[in-house]
C-alpha cells in the first residue's frame, strides 16, 4: 500500500471548490467554488508544485462543474441550465434539465466529458432526497437524454483508458460502480461494484493512464487510488475531511490536483477550501473536450 501526503496551494481557500478539470491546450487548471458560482483558472508550477491564479469568471450560482470545449469555450453546469462561456465571458445557455415540478430543490452536480466528446452529469436535491436525483447526457448538438434515474447524490464519473468502463459514484451508496460503456452510442449497463467504502463517501474522481481509479472521499480526508480490479494500492492524506475530486495536471500529467471544501463544521478545519497537490508516481489522461461543434450562437453565428 502506497501512502503519500498532498500539501496545500496559493490560490484562495473557497467553500464548496470541485470539478477541476486541465487543459493540456492552453495550459491551465480550471475548477469551480460551487456556492460562489466561480470558475477559477490557474497556472501550474511544476517546479515549485503550486499553483497561481489567473483570473475568475462568474455566473450565478450555484456553478457545480466546468469542462473545456472543441472551440476553446468552456460548457459550465449552473442550476439547472448548461452555458457555453466564451473567452469574452458570454455565457450563452445551451440546455436546460427538465428538473420535475414536485418541492424538491435540485440542481446540476459533477459532470465530465466521454471519449466521444458528449457530456455527462447529474444532478442532486440540496436535501439529499434519496432516489430524487439523475444523470443525463448532453450531445453535441445540445439534445439532452436521461441515462439513470433514482440517483440520490450523483457524482463522479470517468472512463476507463480504452472508453469501455464507466466509473460513476452516487454518494450516499459508499461505492463506486463500474459499468460496461459503449461509445458508440453513449449508454451502459452491466452495473457491478467497483470499490466499497467504511469511512467517508466517494465524491469525484479521476482515471489515470494504467486505468487506476482515483477517489475523493468526503469525510475522510484522502484520496484513495483503486486498481482496475478494485483493489485499494494508495491513499494520499490530504488535511481537511471534505475531500470533493481531483484531476491529473501538468504538461506531463503528472501532478494530482485535489479541491477541498470547508461546508458545515470543515469551516474550521486548517486550510479546508483550498486546492492540494500531491506527485503520485503515475500519469494521468488527458481531458477530452465537449464537442460543441454543432451549437449555434444565440446570435445565429
């Protein structure tokens, strides 16, 4: 058993920071403080491990996720409502989840892009509702499907190196599920338990290139690393108990960026909402991104 310890970054502590995503393009890490309604970019230093803010885009919140697209935009998931950001800042909204008209407040989750450049995410009720909850699946050409529903927190999800495992989390169950995917047409089955947890609850998570599955678990302070069979090999301390997701960063992809939050009684906790960085050993994947080539501007062009 591999046992690591990741330290903390500059940029500023947020409340509810998830979904960092890097974009081998243009160099930089993206992530969203979900409370705010902030996606942040950062720089990364390689030599020094940290990380320099650059500069902060913001909607109303809450901003649950962000993922790159082919145009160089970014797709944000806020609410309920999908928006491509352009680099002037203009959000043009792209779909809209058809949440049901029942009392429960939902909204937007963890979302992440297949192979096949479609998006993927889901949604949970602020009360944590059980069986309240879905994921869907967003298309290039912005046509929403419902992949799962019964969901009661939905959350990370990746692909296995070769796009044939879907790995999907829903929180409450302590597990993370593997499902046979075709990417082809965007769909999976065959759902069988991949990872089991005593302490915490799985949140986001990341694949890196040997088809390691690694886990953010919430409430217990680490990120733990699966192999393709599911056996536990790592597990990296990170301080602050609400661990929310992590992402290979850096030219090599080589750098494991883990977010944090400080909700509730984490408030308190040294550092909680701040961005962690560890040197694992492994290489993560690149990020495939959204795409959006098939959206029309709401200005027809």
């Amino acid at each position: 058993m591999i046992r690591l310890r990741a330290h903390s970054c500059a940029p500023a502590p947020g409340q509810l920071c998830e979904s960092p995503v890097w974009d081998n393009r243009t160099g930089e890490l993206r992530w969203v403080d979900i409370r705010g309604g902030h996606i942040h970019r950062a720089a990364l230093d390689r030599a020094a491990l940290d990380l320099t803010h650059l500069a902060t885009v913001s909607l109303a919140p809450p901003v649950s996720a962000v993922v790159p697209c082919i145009s160089g935009s970014v797709l944000a998931a806020a609410g309920d409502t999908f928006y491509r950001i352009d680099d002037d800042g203009t959000a043009m909204p792209i779909a809209v989840i058809p949440l049901p008209d029942d009392g429960i407040r939902r909204r937007l989750n963890d979302a992440k892009v297949d192979p096949h450049g479609r998006l993927l995410a889901g949604t949970m009720s602020e009360e944590g509702v059980q069986g309240s909850a879905a994921l869907y699946r967003l298309d290039p050409d912005g046509a929403l499907s419902t992949l799962r529903d019964g969901v009661t927190i939905s959350n990370g999800l990746d692909w296995s190196p070769d796009g044939t495992v879907l790995y999907y989390v829903d929180s409450p169950t302590k597990r993370v599920d593997a499902f046979d995917y075709d990417i082809a047409t965007g769909t999976f089955s065959n759902g069988r338990p991949f990872a089991r947890f005593d302490h915490g609850e799985p949140d986001g998570l990341t694949v890196d290139g040997e088809g390691w599955v690694w886990v953010a678990v919430w409430g217990a302070g680490q990120v733990q690393a699966f192999d393709p069979d599911g056996q536990r090999r790592a597990i990296i301390d990170v301080g602050p108990s609400q661990v929310s997701s992590c992402v290979f960063a850096g030219p090599d992809l080589d750098v494991l960026v883990i977010t944090t939050a400080a909700e509730g009684k984490a408030a308190g906790e040294p550092h909680a909402g701040r961005l962690f960085v560890c040197v694992p050993g492994v290489v993560g994947l690149q990020a495939t991104p959204y795409a959006d080539v098939g959206l029309v501007r709401s200005d027809g062009r």
